[in-house]
C-alpha cells in the first residue's frame, strides 16, 4: 500500500515574476527578465524561493502562502539570518586573525632577539679571535 501523502502532486501555484536586478537574472533553473512580467506555474516551495529571493519581484502568490516568516522560528531560512550568521562568522574569524597576528608577532620579535644575540656571540668570538692573532704575532 502506498501513502497517501507520496501519491498528491506538490501545490502549485500561478505566480508573476521580474527581475529586479535591470537585466536578466538565473534563478530556480529559470532566465527572468527586467523588461516584462512572466506568469509561471512552480510548486509553492519554489514560489516561496523566489519571494526571497532579494532580486526579484514575485506577485499573485496566494493570501495562505507562508510568505514573511518570524526569523525567531527554526524553520526559517530568510536572507537576515543568513546575514547575521555570517557577520558572527567574520566576526569570529577576524579574531582569530587577531590572535594569530599577535601570536606571529611575538614570534617574530623572539627570532630577531635570538638573531641578535648569535650575530652578537659570533662578532665577540672574531674579535676576541682576532685579538689573540695580534697578540700572537707581536
């Protein structure tokens, strides 16, 4: 016996769609156009997609479309969450650049210390060398 649910085609509805973007723009495996309206009839949840979509223009969805979503809800996938997730990312990121930064700093600033001492070790070595030749040869 098969379900119900797998046998009922996904709702579809008739909606009008434009680009906003003053040129024609790719979405949903479609080419929406600038210059004029195009009616098409897509499964709700691509209605839905293309409502979101911050590019294009959707009218004639239906009034029970659930279009607007509470961004609170943890079904939502709107463009400010988005957004605001990846703020917290590069937010997160660039402290971690901080860190490393710092760190590579600090690194650096030992190397020329160590540096400094050896150049430092090797010239009283060639003086003090140099010294015991002169010594030597008088």
């Amino acid at each position: 016996m098969s379900d119900a649910n797998e046998n009922t085609a996904p709702a579809m509805v008739r909606v009008r769609v434009k680009s906003k973007t003053g040129d024609v723009y790719v979405r949903a495996g479609r080419h929406w156009r600038a210059d004029r309206w195009m009616r098409v009839e897509v499964p709700l949840d691509v209605a839905l997609r293309l409502h979101d979509d911050p590019w294009l223009d959707v009218r004639d969805l239906p009034e029970d479309a659930p279009v607007d979503v509470d961004p609170a809800a943890p079904e939502a996938t709107t463009l400010e969450r988005h957004l605001a997730d990846a703020h917290e990312k590069v937010a997160a990121l660039e402290e971690r650049l901080r860190t490393v930064e710092a760190a590579h700093e600090l690194e650096l600033e030992q190397f020329r210390e160590a540096h400094a001492r050896e150049i430092s070790a090797v010239t009283s070595a060639a003086t003090r060398h140099g010294q015991k030749r002169q010594t030597s040869e008088q």
